[in-house]
C-alpha cells in the first residue's frame, strides 16, 4: 500500500539516510558583529540543494502585463508575491534526525508584520502517486488541484498554523460540492505545525511540520517522491461569511509557483478562472534542483607606498568605515569576494602598524593584511593577479610589463601567501584594453581579466549585444577570457529596499537565476567607496541579504577560472556559454569616466593635445626653476623612462635589481593620469557623450609626483658597480657622478662596506648601502626611492605634518638639516667639497658645514657639524631616515624592526630579518663625539598620529640628533649573515620561527612574547609581569624582575582602562640588570603627581633590542 501511495517500485529499497543539519526555526545562533551590530544565522542553514523551485515576480512574470499577482490594492501585494520555494527532509529520529519537515519561501518584498491579517500561504504535497488524493484545497479557497494532494500545510503566522492530513485515501474528493471533512476524511491536527520565522528585511519565511504528519499518510519517507504545489493568498478566504480574502467567484490564490495563470487578474481572463475552471495543474517534483543567479562582487585598491597615518584612515576612518568593512561583511556572512590590491598598497597597508600605546587596534595595518591572507586561505577572498601600481599597459612594452607582473607577484605571494597562476583574474588598471593590451596580458601568462559592459562591450560590439545575456557571458577576445563588470547592477550596490537588496537587483537576480546557467553580474567598487559609513552600511546589508538567498551564489572568480563551480547536475565547465568574439579590430577603451575625460583615448593624456598635458613630452623639474635635460619619453621612444629602463635593467646584483625594480614600477603609479572636473557622464543612446570634455586639464598631482620619482631607479646602477669592486676597494672613494640622470652631479662616498649617495639639495645622503664582507651580500639601508615623494622635484617635506593630519614630510634623507630656528635648510642648495675620506657641504649662506668621512674598510660615516652661532644660537637639530634591509621591510614591514636601543651614548636600531641582522647605529655620546639624541622627537606634530612614533614615513624610522655650534656624531650600518635571534631561539626549543603566537607552556604567553622578555617557554610560573606596587612617602612603587640585555618601559594612564591614553614615563627605557627593579612614580616624569589623580593605571613593557 505504501509503494502503491508513494508511486514507487516496491521491488526498490527506497530508504535513505536523512540529511545532516537540522534547520532552526528562528534568527538561529550569533555569527559575528560589525560595528555593534550582532548578526544571526537566521536563514543561512539552508542550502540550494534544499531549493525546490523559482518563481516570477510581479513586474517580471508571464500574466498581463508581466504580471505575476492577483492584486489586492490592499498595500500588502508585494508580501504575497514568492520567488522561491525551499523543502528539507530533517530526517527521523529513530535514524539520528530531527522528526520535522521543513519548508522555506523567499518573497520579492515582504513588509513587517504582513502576517497580521493580509498573508497566509499554503503547501499542498503529494506522496507520490497523483491518481489519489483529495481535490479540493481547505480554508474555501475556491481551487482544485491535479496534483491530488495527502497533506496541506497552512500558515497563518508565526505561532499560527494548521496541517491537514487525508485519512481517508480511498475515498477522496473532486469537486466543489464536497466535502473535505465528512466526505473525504480529512483531519485537521494543529498540533503538528511546530512554528514559523518571519523577517521582512530579508524577505523570508521558514516554517516546520512534524514529520508524523507524512508517515500518517503512509509516506516512504523518501523526500524526492513528494511533489508540492505553493500559494498564497490573504487572510479570510472563507465563503460563509464571506472573508476579506474571498475573491468571489473565482480562486482566491493570490500568487502560486509553477501555476501563474491562476493568479491572472486581467478581466478578460476571469471567465477561465471561475468556479471549476479554478485549478492547480502543474506540480513541483521533490527532487527538482533549480539553478541559481551568479553574482561576483569585485573591490578594487590601488595606492602609492603611502605614509601610516594615511593607511590607517584608509582602513578605519573613526567613524566605523574604511576598508575593513567589505571584509568583515564577507567574512561574517562566508560569502566570497574578489579583491583587487596593488602591491604598493599592500606594501603600504603591511607597514602601517599601528602604536599599541594608542590603543586603537583596529587601525593596524598589518593585522588587516593578516586578516585578508586568513580570508584568502578560506576562500572568502579571492586576490586578482595585478601590476606593481597601476601603470597604463599600452606605453610600456612587453618586457617590462613582464617585470613589473613578476615583481608585483613576489610581493602578493608574499605578503598575503597566495600563489598567482594563470587560472588568477588578471587585473588590467583602469581597465584600459585594446588589442595590443590583450596580447600584453596573454604575454604576462595570464588568460583573465575584466572590462565594463557599457565601454568596452558597448562601442566593440553595440548597444543591442552589450545589453543582451552576452553582457553577463565570459567574453573571450583576442584570446582572453574577460569577466564582464556590470554598470547598472553595480550603481545599485549602495542601495537598499528595507534593510535589504534594492528592488532592481531583486529582480535582476531573480532573471538571472531562473536563466542561462553561465551567466556572471559582476558588481565593482573602488575599496575607497567604503569610507562612507552610510554606503558601508549598505553594502553589509546587501551582502546579508544575499547571503540568505542559496538562489543567489556569491562567487569567487577562480571558482569559474579553476571549474570549481557547480552549474547544475555537476556541470562546472562554462565553455559553452562563452562568447567567442576572435580577433576583431577594437579601440582603446577604458571605463565610463575615464573614456569621457580622455575624450575616449588615453592617448590624449599620455601623448598630450591641444587640451591636455602630455606625460611623454613633459621636463620634470630636479628643483623649482631647474628643469631636468630630458622629457619623460615613453619606453617606445626616448626619454627618461626608457633611460631609467636600460640602466635597471644592467642591474647585476640580485638584491639592487630588486630594489631598483620596486623603485621603477612604483614610479609609474596611474601614468599620466589627469584631474577632471566635468563629471556629466550623460550619455546618447548611441553611446556618444551628451556634455563631452571641453576644459583644458593638467596631470594630477599624484600622477606627476610619482613619474618625477622614475629617475631615481637609476641610482642602483651606481650602486651595483660599487657592489661588483667594493670586495677589492682598500681605500676610500670620494666620487661625483651624475646617477640619477638629472645632469647634475651626485656625490658618492664608499668603501669596501658602505656606499652613501649625497645631493647637493639640503646636502643631505639620499641613500646608503651596506655590505656584508663575509659574503659580498649589499642591502640598502637608508633612503626609500619606492616610496611616494609627494614632490615633483628633489625637494623633501620641511615639517612633519599640517594641523589637520595632512602629512609635509614624506621622506626623509640622512643628515637632513631638520631645525635651526627655521626650516630653511631642508632644501637649500649645499656646496660640495672633497676632503680627506669624505666630503664638506656647506650651505649656500654658509651658516652651516658638514663634513662627512667614511675610513676605509670601516661601517660608520663620521659627520662633524659646524653652526654658526647667529643662527639659532647656533643650535641645529638634524634628522636621519634609517631603512635597515629596506627590501626586507618593504616586504615584511617592522615585524622584524626592533626599537631604538640607548647605551653608552649610542643609539642602536637593528633588523632582524630572515637569515639576515641588519642594524643601525649613531654614536652621539660616545667616544669621540659630542652630540644629543632628541629621544622626545615626533613626526606626527603638530597633528596627532597612531603610528608608531618616527615610523610614518613608509620603511623609515626616523632619528634626530642636535647640537650647539660645533658638535660631531657618528652614522654606521652592519649587516651579518645567519639566523636571526628569534630563529636561533626557536632552534633550540624547537618550535616553528612562523608560529610567533604559539604558546607552548599555556601560560596565555606567547613563545614570541617569551623570547622578547627571556623568559623561560616552557615553565608556565615564569613570565614577564609586574611583582608588586607600594605607596611610598614619595608616591608609588613598582616592583618587576628583569632579565639582562632587555629593556623596560614604564607607561601611565589616567583616564581608565577602556580607552586608555597611555604616556611614557621612560622614554629613555631601564636597563635590565637580571635583578628586581624598583621604579618610583613620584612626579617627576608623571603629570599631573600621583597624589594629584583619583586612578592611575600603570603598563611595563618589555623591549628585545
């Protein structure tokens, strides 16, 4: 009887095991908080295989008018309008299941509290066998159905519900005239209805029936032999008295899946619709798998090696926004996201970390990096192959686009440890393509990338294909498979309809996934777009609102590229559905905004016409008023690019070609891009621009500091020759060559261990390198040619920053004549002389001298200062940019850049990178010199920063010393080969130097935290912590033990603990002496006195020098 119900074979076992995971009825369990707000599961436990069915939404369906609804005018037809339709077997108990049956429907728009008298909805199932069952439909809904069904399950709100269940399979109804009760032997059993879930943001209902309710009707227990019918209708459709939700003559369903003609309201169509015409037809099979809309969300970054203070605004602005936002949307919905980061950025974003005195965590850049290589190994987040910095591929020939791919891949594998294959997206800057562009990216070993839909696709192969499904289909031309961004879809992405998914997207994804199968919408923003909170705030409503659509599948791009992704029925391939578009003749085109400032060529810009600078022409300034000899030139012609070019390229030193590369494609950051105020993009039909560019416009400011900057590289050529003699050189060179191609001299100090490259502006060394003479390895130490200048010319910032956070001083070069009652020094011009070992400058008024010497075969350049005493009283304070291994820290930022180290009047700064220690070193006080380290110098005022002090110019930590008339100081650097420290320590623990925050003794100490204190890792009574405190007659005692070679800063609060404003009450530090310290707060380095604050709150911190 049960096979005969079911309409199975009874000869087949048709039991199988239920499926894992029970759905919870409700908001379901916490699953993280972004900005304050704490989100639930809420609908995310169901999965597309539970997906039974799609239907049309008003607006889009197969009725009049493509209508998909009986309208009531009610204000409440949009919440009986479903879309999709979700079943999930929870399995018997007896077999380790739930006993419940659970039934999901999506609408287009359900509003609050719709339950309350204007929404009931029904599932009409069917065990099996179509050729018995009941007829007629409960609640006087005036419908029939074919299906014939064994169960109805109603619902009418949340905790309001009822199962009707055919006890009576011989003799069941058909028509009107009878009754379903006392003729068919239906029974009504409330109690198997276990509840149901509304939320109107996200535009669902969930709902449970006791399982019983099925076996009662002889079910097999197999949920792909049920089929089910669903509709809607409003509350009240009884006949007698006559219901607000009667329609009177003819069915009362107001919308049903896979039956859209029941809920025709044309008036022409009612006389089908009336009495026995009213009936359910068509059914939902239990094992009917529906396919799902495509989305890719796609975020692109791009910035210049930017200072800290401008990184961390960048990735939280204060004001809960910034480009942490997308990626805690992401990861707390588990919802992939394809992003796009330049490596300078990402250089950039790594060195920003953020001073844990501030305490302001989430402002740190390289826990942001870490968190995105954690998001990247869970396939939240998808990398796209990239450039260095955005250069424009057209200008620059295939070798160097190669070189400058090959760079940027080392720094993103690196830094995030992906690998980038050629099944990794491509990301083309600005999207700027043409012909020669895609045999450009097929040459870098790439075979995806991205173009727009209304440029690219538009003026290639029209208005009507680009519109069409082609203009969501991978589109493969000239050989290059592209991922199509979508324009329309992607201005709504900020968008909301009632805390959820605009109204236009709701639709568009509906489209989408009831159609073709290979289809993508690509939805782009910029990763700034999200320091706008409101926009932020969207954005993490959108990705919610999706996340709870399984009919909606956010996809990771190399999902498509590696055939990772289900389409349906296993197929993974998309091949069939790319658009194969040859080799045709296309023009260069980039995106909207950008084809209507360039008036549709980037040629303009690049080249130059009658209405915008040109970079290729342009003579950049080595300092105001004094033009360089030649134009920038492009790398098919002449110039200083291609120069610059040549001269890296002869690079024969590993490590100086590595560093000269990083100097030269981070120059070329966004070529010759221009600023542009006409921003109507209005365009005609035809695609032309309605109000084209008519203004002249200059380069933009970034664009030409950056391209300035390209020359630069060259200096490493220099380099590398010092680097192929210097083993021999047992004398001191004292050298003047033009090597940065401005046609003026540089002068170069050197001997068999250092190189130092001075300038005549500000006389200061642009740039040192230090070489290991156990093994010829040359690192630069001083000097970040990759980072942004903000200057055009060779001019450094001349104060730290503006009141208002804006940064001046971008670099800073060594012996840079910081402060002498004016900053004037900074850029004056300096005349040099040679002197024995070394050099005189001498400022053009000369009020200042400075002798720099280097000794052969020594590490340290010797500088002896005379000021005159009419100029500041002869005070002058002079600042040094230490960079030790600056490729190193380019890489790895300062998690292995120790602390300044103060001890016998010098000061030690050292690097302990992989395999290498790098250090610094400036002798103040020592013997021989007599001079005074600022220990209270910033670099954020009069402005304040939450970088580490002196570390916001990117790869540089800044020093100052100063003096009086005649002082003298030494500047030395040493580079050793071998294990670091840390990797000498893990060695003989055995622990893994990569796992700093293991903790192998439990003490809630980590082995990295041991290290830095000497502590003992395995022994969990021994680790760094305050002993005790006293009130003392002077004030207040701290007692902690110390270890020898550390150093111990004491650090005070007096506004509390949860947002602390910590000070340092010994800049200078305490030496550890392996003995206990007692450190009295008696005022003297405290302000206000400790006896004049309520609570004092005190911090020790340990430092490893």
């Amino acid at each position: 009887m049960q096979h005969y119900l079911n309409g199975t074979d009874p000869r087949v076992n048709t039991l199988i095991p239920p499926p894992a995971g029970a759905i919870i009825i409700g908001r379901g369990d916490e699953i993280g908080t972004i900005n304050s707000t704490t989100y639930y599961e809420e609908f995310m436990d169901w999965t597309w295989s539970d997906l039974r069915a799609l239907d049309y939404y008003e607006g889009g369906g197969p009725n009049n008018q493509q209508g998909d609804l009986y309208f009531g005018w009610d204000g409440w037809d949009s919440s009986r309008d479903m879309v999709a339709f979700y079943t999930r077997d929870g399995g018997a108990i007896a077999q380790g299941g739930t006993g419940k049956f659970y039934f999901r429907l999506d609408f287009h728009d359900l509003q609050a509290h719709a339950e309350e008298g204007n929404l009931d909805f029904y599932v009409v199932l069917d065990t099996g066998n179509q050729s018995i069952g009941e007829r007629v439909l409960p609640d006087d809904v005036d419908t029939l159905t074919d299906m014939r069904w064994e169960v109805v399950v109603a619902v009418y709100d949340a905790a309001s519900g009822m199962v009707y269940t055919d006890m009576t399979p011989g003799q069941n109804t058909s028509t009107f005239s009878e009754d379903l009760f006392s003729y068919g032997g239906v029974v009504s059993k409330g109690e198997y209805f276990l509840g149901a879930y509304y939320n109107h943001e996200l535009d669902a209902v969930e709902f449970a029936i006791d399982r019983q309710a099925l076996l009662d009707v002889n079910w097999n227990g197999n949920p792909a032999t049920l089929n089910f019918q669903v509709f809607t209708t409003k509350d009240g459709t009884m006949n007698n008295p006559v219901g607000a939700g009667d329609l009177g003559g003819r069915s009362d369903i107001r919308d049903s899946i896979y039956n859209d003609y029941i809920a025709e309201d044309y008036w022409e169509a009612q006389g089908g619709l009336g009495g026995d015409k009213s009936v359910l037809r068509s059914w939902i099979p239990g094992d009917n798998a529906p396919s799902r809309a495509k989305v890719a969300m796609l975020i692109h970054g791009n910035q210049a090696l930017q200072p800290g203070s401008t990184i961390q605004t960048l990735i939280n602005n204060g004001a809960g926004a910034g480009y942490h936002r997308p990626l805690a949307a992401h990861e707390v919905f588990r919802q992939p996201l394809n992003l796009h980061i330049t490596p300078t950025l990402a250089s950039a974003i790594e060195w920003a970390s953020v001073d844990t005195n501030a305490s302001m965590p989430w402002l740190d850049g390289p826990a942001l990096n870490a968190w995105i290589a954690e998001l990247a190994a869970s396939n939240i987040v998808y990398l796209l192959a990239s450039t260095f910095s955005d250069h424009m591929l057209p200008y620059f020939t295939p070798e160097f686009n190669r070189d400058n791919e090959t760079l940027a891949r080392q720094y993103l594998e690196t830094i995030y440890g992906v690998t980038l294959t050629t099944n990794s997206v491509f990301w083309t800057p600005e999207r700027l393509l043409d012909e020669d562009v895609f045999d450009k990216i097929k040459n870098m070993g790439y075979q995806w990338t991205i173009l727009d839909q209304d440029t690219h696709l538009l003026w290639w192969f029209g208005r009507t294909d680009s519109l069409g499904g082609n203009g969501s289909s991978i589109n493969r031309i000239h050989g290059v498979n592209t991922f199509v961004i979508n324009n329309l879809p992607t201005s709504y992405r900020f968008a909301n309809h009632d805390s959820g998914m605009n109204m236009s997207l709701r639709g568009l994804f509906n489209r989408r996934a009831r159609g073709s199968w290979e289809r993508v919408t690509t939805i782009f923003s910029n990763w700034e777009d999200f320091s706008d909170g409101d926009d932020a705030d969207a954005y993490e409503r959108n990705i919610r609102w999706v996340a709870n659509r399984p009919w909606i599948r956010l996809v990771g791009f190399e999902e498509i590229t590696k055939e990772e992704l289900d389409l349906g029925g296993g197929v993974k391939s998309w091949a069939s559905g790319t658009v194969q578009r040859g080799t045709p003749t296309i023009s260069k085109q980039s995106h909207d905004w950008l084809n209507h400032a360039t008036r549709n060529n980037y040629d303009n810009w690049y080249l130059g016409d009658s209405l915008a600078e040109g970079l290729q022409n342009k003579i950049f300034a080595v300092r105001p008023g004094t033009p360089m000899p030649d134009a920038y030139g492009m790398m098919y012609s002449a110039g200083i690019v291609t120069d610059t070019w040549d001269q890296v390229m002869g690079i024969a030193d590993t490590n100086l070609a590595l560093l000269a590369r990083s100097a030269l494609h981070a120059s070329v950051f966004e070529t010759a891009f221009h600023d542009n105020n006409e921003h109507d993009l209005s365009r005609w039909s035809t695609g032309e621009y309605i109000y084209p560019t008519t203004q002249s416009n200059a380069m933009a400011g970034f664009a030409k500091m950056a391209q300035a900057q390209t020359r630069t590289a060259a200096i490493f050529a220099y380099a590398d020759d010092w680097a192929a003699t210097a083993g021999g050189l047992t004398t001191t060179v004292v050298a003047q060559a033009d090597v940065d191609l401005d046609g003026e001299n540089e002068y170069a100090l050197a001997n068999s261990r250092m190189l130092g490259l001075f300038e005549r502006i500000g006389g200061r060394m642009i740039a040192a390198w230090v070489r290991d003479p156990d093994n010829g390895r040359v690192v630069q130490v001083a000097g970040n040619q990759a980072g942004y200048a903000a200057s055009e010319t060779e001019e450094e910032g001349a104060w730290n920053a503006e009141a208002d956070g804006t940064v001046v001083a971008y670099r800073t070069s060594c012996f840079k004549d910081w402060w002498a009652g004016t900053t004037d020094y900074v850029n004056m011009l300096y005349t040099f002389t040679p002197v024995a070992n070394g050099w005189q400058a001498a400022s053009v008024d000369g009020k200042i001298t400075k002798t720099i010497t280097l000794a052969p075969n020594t590490n340290q350049f010797e500088a002896a200062y005379n000021v005159s005493g009419t100029l500041n009283g002869g005070v002058l304070y002079v600042r040094h940019g230490l960079s030790p291994n600056l490729y190193n820290l380019l890489l790895e930022g300062q998690s292995t850049l120790g602390y300044e180290e103060h001890a016998g009047g010098v000061m030690t700064l050292a690097n302990n990178s992989a395999g290498m220690t790098v250090t610094a070193r400036i002798g103040y006080q020592d013997a021989g010199h007599g001079s005074s380290f600022n220990t209270a110098a910033t670099d954020d005022s009069p402005a304040t920063f939450y970088t580490v002090n002196m570390r916001n110019q990117v790869q540089t930590h800044q020093v100052e010393v100063f003096g009086t008339n005649t002082f003298s100081f030494s500047l030395g650097f040493t580079a050793e080969a071998g294990l670091s420290a840390w990797e000498e320590w893990c060695d003989d623990y055995g622990y893994d130097p990569d796992d700093p925050d293991a903790d192998a003794d439990g003490d809630t100490v980590s082995n990295w935290g041991e290290f830095v204190a000497d502590t003992d890792p395995e022994d969990d009574e021994d680790f760094f912590h305050v002993g005790g405190t006293e009130k003392v007659a002077s004030g207040l005692r701290l007692a902690f033990d110390t270890r020898n070679g550390r150093r111990y800063y004491i650090w005070y609060s007096n506004n509390g603990l949860i947002n602390p404003a910590w000070s340092n009450a010994t800049p200078s530090g305490i030496s550890g002496t392996g003995g206990s310290v007692n450190w009295t707060d008696d005022g003297s380095e405290t302000e206000p006195e400790p006896d004049q604050v309520t609570d004092r709150f005190y911090r020790v911190e340990v430092a490893w020098p």
